[in-house]
C-alpha cells in the first residue's frame, strides 16, 4: 500500500478539514459522507431520476388534461 492509497487530510480540501464555511457541523458531515465510495454520484443520479420522473409526470398530467373532450 503506497501513501497515495491513503485518504489524509492532506489530501482533502482545506475547508472540509477545518469546517470553517459549513453553516454547522452537520453539513460538514454530509460531505464528508458523500465523499465515500461513490456516493456523491448517486445522491445526484438520485436528484436527476427524481427531476426527469416529475417532468415525465407532468408532461402525462398536460396529456391527459389537455385531450379533446369525448362525444
């Protein structure tokens, strides 16, 4: 195992080691969190699915509404 393999606080940024611009320790956290094994990747995946899922829902909703009335 060579030092690089290692994840120091050298190799963070510096204000994810201090903590001094998160509005409190919990976002400092959260990061950190995020910053494991691909996380942050699927946090966001998550958010894209969740935004293309509610565009699709409303674009079926202006479908639905918008269809001509039956006779």
């Amino acid at each position: 195992m060579s030092p690089t393999d290692k994840k120091s606080s050298a190799l963070r940024p510096s204000h994810q080691v201090s903590g001094k611009d998160y509005p409190g320790e919990w976002a400092r956290r959260i990061e950190l969190s995020l910053d494991k094994e691909g996380r942050r990747a699927l946090f966001y995946g998550g958010l894209f699915g969740a935004f293309v899922l509610a565009v699709v829902i409303a674009a079926l909703i202006g479908v639905v509404v918008d269809a001509p009335p039956k006779i």
